[in-house]
C-alpha cells in the first residue's frame, strides 16, 4: 500500500471523467500551499474582528454602560460566525474559495470535479475542529498523508478535495534548453526530423512534478538518446556500458544533455495562449 | 491532420472560450444570457473533442495541459449544483428537521442516555451530598450560581435590562451553540470527544441544579422559573447536536454494507443537518434565555410558558413532517 501512495503522491494528480467522456485532470494542492492560505484568511478574519470591536465598542460608548454591554454582545455573536462560518460562507458562496484561497490560487470541489455547495462548505470546515486535533491541525496532516486525494477529515466526510488552479505555463518550458546548443546540421550525417510525440515524451521526462534524481533521469533518458543518435547520424561515440550512478556523474549526464539539444532544435513554440 | 494545422485552425475557438468563461465567472450566474450558455456549451463540447484527440496522438504535454485547464474551468461552470433557497430552509426546519431526527432515533436515545444520567445522577448528588457536588464541580462555579439565583434577577425598573441582557445573549449564541457544534464535530474522531462533551455537561448542569434545589425556597424557585422555557429548547438542542456527532461517529466505526468511505460520506451530510437544526434551536433558546427567562415577572407565568414551551418543541419534534401512509407502489411511481 505504501508504494502505491507514494507513486500517486509524487503525481498529485487527480483524473476526472466528464459526462462528456474525456479525462481531465486537476492537481491536488499541497499542505503547504493550504496553510498559506490559511494564514492569509486567519489574518483576514483576526482583522475583520479587530475593526468590528472597536466600531461596535465606540458606538456603545454613546449609550453608556448599557450601550457598551448590548454591543459587546453583538461583537460576541461576530466572533461566533466568523469562528464556525467564514470558510463556510465564502467557499459555499464564492465557488470553493475564500479570501486566502484564492490569493494562493486554491479552490474546494467536490471529488467529482463539481462544485461544491453551501452545506458541503458548511461540513467541511465544521470539521475542522476534529482537524485541528491536538495542536496545529495534526489529525488532519495524518489524514491528507494517508488518502491520494490529500483529504482532511472534513474532506473525507463531505467528499471534497482543495486543488490547485495556477495554470500550468502552456509554452515550452522555457528555462529548460537555456544551458544548450541546439544540434547543428554539420553534428549529423542523416535527415531525420524528431516527431512531435518523441518531443511530449522527452518534456515529460523534466516535468518538475516528477521528482527524479539526475542520475535516474539519465539511466531513463538513455535508450531514447542512444535510438535518437543512431537515427540523426550523430557522430559523437560515447561509452555507455554500466549503470552506476557515479558513471552518470563522471559522463556529465550526456543522455539527458543530447535529448536536451534535440529538444531545442526540433521544439517549435507554438502552444496557445501565449503565456511562458 | 497534423498538430500545426490542428492548433491553427482551432486557436480561435479556443481563445473564445477562455474569453467567455472569463466573462461568465466574473458575474453571478442569474446575469448569465441564454446566448452565453449555448455558446459555451458548444465550445466546451468541441473542445473535450480536442483533449482527448491531443490525449491520444500524445501532442506534447504543454497542448494538454492548456486544454485540460480549458475544459476544467468549463466543467466547473457548467455541472453546478442549485443554491439552497430560503424557502427550502424554513421548510427543513419546520419539517425536514424532525422528521430525519425521528429517522436517527438510535442515535437520540444514545445521545440522552449520555447526558440524562449524569444529569439525574447529578442532580441526586447535589441534593443530598453538597460537600461531593463542591468536589466535582468546584467551588466557585457553585458559589457564583447560589449567589446569581438567591435573589431576584431584576426588579421591574431596571436600567440595566437591556444591556446586561443582550450582552448575555451574545455570550449564550458564542458558547453554548460552539460547545453544540464541537460535540458534532468531534464525533468525526470516533465519538470520544462526543461523549466527553454530553457527560461534562450533564454532570455540571445536573450538580448546579441539585444545589440548588438542595437550598431550597426563594433560590429554588428562582432557578427553576428561570431554566424551564429556554431548557426545552437548550438541552433537547444539546443531545441533538450529540446524537449528530454520534451519527458520524457509527459512520466511521460501523460501515456496515458500505465501504469506509462511502460510509462516512452517505452519513456525513444528514448528520450535518441535524447539527445545523441543533444550532438553531439553540438560537431561539438562547433569545429565550437573554431576554425572557430573567424578566421580573411571577414564577408561575414562567412555569406556565415553560410547560408550553416543553410541549410544542415535543410536538414539533415528535409530529411535524410526518408523511402520509402510503398504501401501495414501494417503488414511488404514480397511478397513471
């Protein structure tokens, strides 16, 4: 069981299928980037009360003792609803978002990509009472380590997870081929061009939500380089015999370094939208 | 065709799309045109066509990535569920709510179990052994209520009514329906926070009042003038939010034909209804206890509302929403 959590963790993907029949995915948000929305919304709500005791506090001073016990009440009820319904009331109004959600690019959706409603907002952050159990939100750190879907308690029960919206940049990535030159023409004795799909599977290898080492990178890349060599007539010879890992280290990541080139030369940037 | 000419001659589309969804999530949906839905409909449609023919040629991952963001966000404005209306809230509180009550009955009784007989055997300890009652409850906490109840709250021109009182209110909302709610809650934690909540304070509610009891004449008639209207709704309210924290409690531990997860998210909603019914009873009890309970007014007028009180919040729950017995046709279908 705990290789088959670990591999879905390192992915944190969900798929979901449409009504339309085609997977899509969402990206489960992390803890860490749910408590930094978390302490966006405690800043938020601890501000909201501050400015309203002193509002409310100020205007029972014109009544007196009287006016000030009657708003201290009123601010009392405030801390009420802004302990048990903020999360509550934004994410069932606001489409799965609170304030600090939606700073970190975070949103609640129901498990089946939908989104979620007032009384499944309502459950999930009444939950968080069990969540928060002993200190700092233990009991639900243990939970989300446990389920793929990185849910809390609150999660389990109302069938919701927290994703991550920050669009993925939809160019080729561009950091990735800034360290190397492109396959000149004189390198290469035969016309071959690279097709697009080699090209996806060769991004996909340096995708940073595959968390690889160098020197596993280089033991993967390695068949797909030495086929692409034969085919492009690259002339340069290597030694590849062995798979140690300080073998990869002494031969500067060849493999990974040549698909890098080939990625360069043959990568049009064509992706829509424009963003990079 | 090839991925060059695919993404040419599908660009536009794409970007119109984005552009309407933009628009649309920007408003809310009752300022959503008929002409906007169709034509988001569509382009959605067509561009699912063009996730999963990207998804099988494999034409590199960035083109998927900006497709599947594209039909996400469409997914999510288009399958939404409809908001909840006032009118269906009134009408689950009216009806709704005793009727999954009496569905959870299992779960009530174990509920009152779990604060009735720490009450009751409170209630006996205060009365004839007041020197365990100060070990149990602390001595403050006693001496505070045999001082707040051994004289009149008010007398029938006090300036300080108003204030005192809503200051009070705001007080009773804050705690009791937060302890309320923490019983619900922590029933998600197997229950044992649950049971802890229902016996402390059955055990304290029980020793207060046997204390008092125990002094007897002006205190005791003070205190039960006083408790008797809003604890109909106050302590029935208490147990309920218990039974709710139970429920998700039997979910976890007992899932019975359902898997544990399926368990826990059929049970979790319904129990979360019963908490929310909870917490507005306890609002209306704690309205009672601000600004009715300690009106100088006869203790027998009190008696006589608090007998009303227990019996319509009995028959409330007990009677409303009853469904009508049907004679045939399990399956719900009508008679042609």
């Amino acid at each position: 069981m705990c290789a088959s959590v670990a591999r879905r963790l390192v992915d944190a993907r969900v798929v979901v299928e449409t009504p339309e029949g085609v997977d899509f995915r969402f990206r489960i948000a992390g803890p860490g980037q749910r408590l930094w929305a978390w302490s966006i919304d405690s800043l938020i709500k601890a501000g909201a009360l501050a400015i309203l005791w002193v509002v409310l506090l100020m205007l029972g001073a014109i009544g007196g003792e009287s006016g000030l016990q009657a708003m201290a009440g009123l601010a009392t009820i405030g801390v009420f609803v802004s302990n048990w319904f903020y999360g509550s009331l934004f994410e069932g109004l606001m489409n799965g978002q609170t304030p600090g959600k939606r700073a970190a690019g975070l949103r609640v959706l129901r498990t089946n990509g939908t989104p979620i409603d007032l009384l499944t907002a309502t459950g999930r952050n009444f939950l968080r009472v069990a969540d928060a159990l002993p200190v700092g939100y233990t009991v639900g750190l243990i939970t989300m380590l446990l389920t793929p879907k990185l849910q809390r308690l609150g999660d389990l029960f109302f069938d919701t997870m927290v994703v991550s919206e920050q669009r993925s940049p939809t160019g080729r990535p561009a950091g990735l081929t800034k360290n190397v030159e492109p396959l000149a023409r004189s390198e290469c004795s035969r016309k071959f061009s690279v097709p697009e799909r080699t090209l996806a599977i060769i991004e996909r290898l340096f995708d940073p939500e595959r968390i690889l080492t160098e020197g596993r990178r280089e033991e993967i890349a390695r068949p797909l380089s030495e086929e692409l060599r034969k085919r492009l007539g690259w002339s340069e010879v290597w030694q590849t015999e062995g798979n140690q890992y300080e073998f990869f280290q002494k031969q500067g990541y060849k493999h990974t370094r040549f698909l890098l080139r080939v990625l360069k030369t043959f990568a049009v940037d064509d992706a829509p939208g424009g963003r990079g | 065709m090839n991925r060059e000419r695919f993404i040419r001659a599908r660009r536009a589309d794409w970007s119109h799309f984005e552009q309407l969804l933009g628009t649309l999530q920007g408003q809310p949906e009752r300022q959503w045109r008929a002409v906007q839905v169709a034509e988001l409909a569509r382009l959605y449609r067509s561009i699912c066509y063009d996730l999963s023919l990207v998804q099988s040629r494999e034409w590199g991952s960035r083109l998927e990535d900006y497709l599947n963001d594209l039909v996400a966000g469409g997914h999510n404005c288009l399958y939404r569920t409809s908001p909840a209306s006032l009118t269906s809230v009134l009408k689950y509180i009216v009806t709704g709510f005793p009727r999954l009550l009496r569905q959870r009955w299992r779960a009530f009784a174990l509920s009152a179990a779990l604060f009735l007989v720490p009450f009751i055997l409170g209630t006996i300890v205060g009365v004839t052994r007041p020197d365990l009652a100060v070990l149990v409850a602390g001595e403050a906490e006693l001496q505070q209520a045999t001082e707040s109840y051994s004289q009149e709250l008010y007398t029938a021109t006090d300036e300080r009514y108003t204030g005192e009182r809503s200051f009070m209110f705001g007080f009773y909302v804050n705690n009791n329906t937060g302890i309320a709610f923490q019983a619900f809650a922590l029933g998600a934690l197997a229950g044992i926070g649950t049971c802890y909540v229902l016996l402390s304070n059955g055990i304290l509610i029980g020793l207060v009042q046997g204390t008092m009891l125990a002094k007897g004449g002006t205190t005791a008639v003070n205190f039960t003038s006083f408790v008797i209207t809003h604890g109909s709704l106050e302590l029935t309210a208490i147990v309920i939010s218990g039974a709710a924290g139970l429920v998700l409690a039997q979910s976890l531990l007992l899932p019975r034909e359902r898997t544990r997860m399926e368990s826990l998210r059929h049970h979790g909603r319904e129990s979360l209804q019963l908490a929310l019914g909870a917490g507005v009873m306890l609002f209306g009890a704690a309205l009672l206890e601000g600004y009715f309970s300690p009106l100088p007014i006869a203790p027998g007028i009190k008696y006589a509302a608090g007998s009303l009180a227990w019996l319509l919040v009995g028959l409330w729950l007990g009677l409303a929403g009853r469904e009508r017995p049907v004679l045939s046709d399990p399956a719900g279908g009508k008679p042609a």
